[in-house]
C-alpha cells in the first residue's frame, strides 16, 4: 500500500475529525482487503444499531488521538 498518512497533525479539529475518519476506514480496508466482500458485508451492518454505533466509537477513538497530537489544537 501507498504510504496515506505521513501525520496525525491538522490545521482545524474538523480537519481532525475528517482523519479520524479516514482511519477507522482504513482500518477496515487493512483489515478486509476485498473490495468485494466489504460492499457485499455493508448492507448487513449498515442496518445494525450496534455496528453502527461501535464504528462511531472506533472514529471517536481515534478523533480522541489525533486531538492529543495537536495539544487540542494548541489550546485553542
């Protein structure tokens, strides 16, 4: 794979919260490789409470990192 994140800094905490996205999605592409089998997958948890949640803590996770890398935005 192509190197994709060369740092954890960003200028804004939107900027911040669009990375931690981007993460957990690269997660899951690291995780299952197949585009195929994710888009085969994605209509059985995109209708499940619990998987929609547990991915909304998995970009919160990391939202929470990438907050500590940028000192919370220098203190804003």
């Amino acid at each position: 794979m192509d190197t994709w994140l060369t740092s954890l800094r960003t200028d804004t905490p939107q900027a911040g919260f669009e990375l931690a996205i981007k993460l957990a999605r690269m997660g899951v592409k690291y995780t299952q490789p197949s585009a195929e089998a994710r888009d085969r997958l994605r209509p059985a948890y995109a209708e499940d409470a619990n998987a929609l949640i547990a991915s909304s803590q998995v970009v919160a996770i990391n939202f929470q990192t990438i907050a500590s890398a940028n000192d919370y935005w220098r203190s804003a």
